[in-house]
C-alpha cells in the first residue's frame, strides 16, 4: 500500500521566508537533514486536514484547509516506513496563525524561518529541496524518485 504524506511550505511572501525544520539525531532517517513540517496520513482524514495537523503538531502554526493550495507533489517508489511508496503531497500556506516553534523536540533539532534565498544553502531530506525550487520558480509540479 502506498503510503500518503503531507507536507507545508508555509510561505511569508513579504519578508522572502519560509518555515523548515531539522531532523534531529534520533530521526528515522535524514538527521540533522532540513525538512518542511511533514507527516503521515491518518485513516479517514483528508490529505488537506493532515497537513493542517501535522502543522500545528511540528511548528505550533495554525492554518485551515482554506489556507493550502496545492504546491507540489512527491512519488516515492519507496521510504523508510514505506516499502510500497509514498505519496507526498506538499501545500503551500501564505496564511497562517502562531509564530514557529519547535512543537516536537525529540524529533526535531529546530524550528524556523529561513530566508528563500539560503534555502539551497542547506542540506535536505531527498526531494523536499526539489519541491521547494519547484514553488518558489513555478517549475514542474511532480518529482517521480526512485522508479
């Protein structure tokens, strides 16, 4: 089964940021690796409320469903808790509540706003770097891995 993600650029247009995260050292996989605030779907919920969710979970911030526009998506042949594949649909929010905070500590080594032109200075999670591109240039909107 393929398994369904969801993922958030949380965008401030006016100040040129965006909201990332850091695996931290007892991450699953990618740590110390930068990351949008992502998570797994859960049964019954809509790909949009998972990303509502995940947000708040990771970062404290707040968006609704309204706020999220489709910005990319990810197809994985297969993950680390996916040996079928994922899905990874990444929003984009230019709305959102809270200030950024670092919600989940023993998962994450920060929380925070990153300046859009030092976004490719960092070392990602594979393809999340080629979501964010993607956004920020208007380019293709799917990135196939691993197939």
């Amino acid at each position: 089964m393929t398994l369904l993600v969801a993922a958030v650029i949380v965008h401030d247009v006016t100040n040129g940021r965006i909201v990332l995260i850091q695996r931290g050292p007892k991450a699953k996989f990618a740590r110390g690796c930068w990351d949008l605030p992502i998570g797994k779907n859960a049964p019954g919920e809509p790909v949009t409320m998972t990303a509502v969710r995940e947000l708040k979970e990771e970062t404290g911030l707040i968006v609704t469903p309204d706020d999220l526009e489709v910005a990319h998506v990810i197809h994985g042949s297969q993950g680390v808790e996916s040996p079928s594949g994922f899905l990874t649909v990444v929003f984009a929010a230019k709305r959102w509540s809270g200030e950024p905070m670092n919600m989940e500590p023993d998962k994450h080594s920060a929380v925070e706003w990153v300046d859009v032109a030092e976004v490719p200075s960092r070392t990602f999670v594979p393809d999340r770097l080629d979501a964010i591109t993607a956004y920020l240039t208007g380019a293709a909107s799917i990135t196939c891995s691993g197939w």
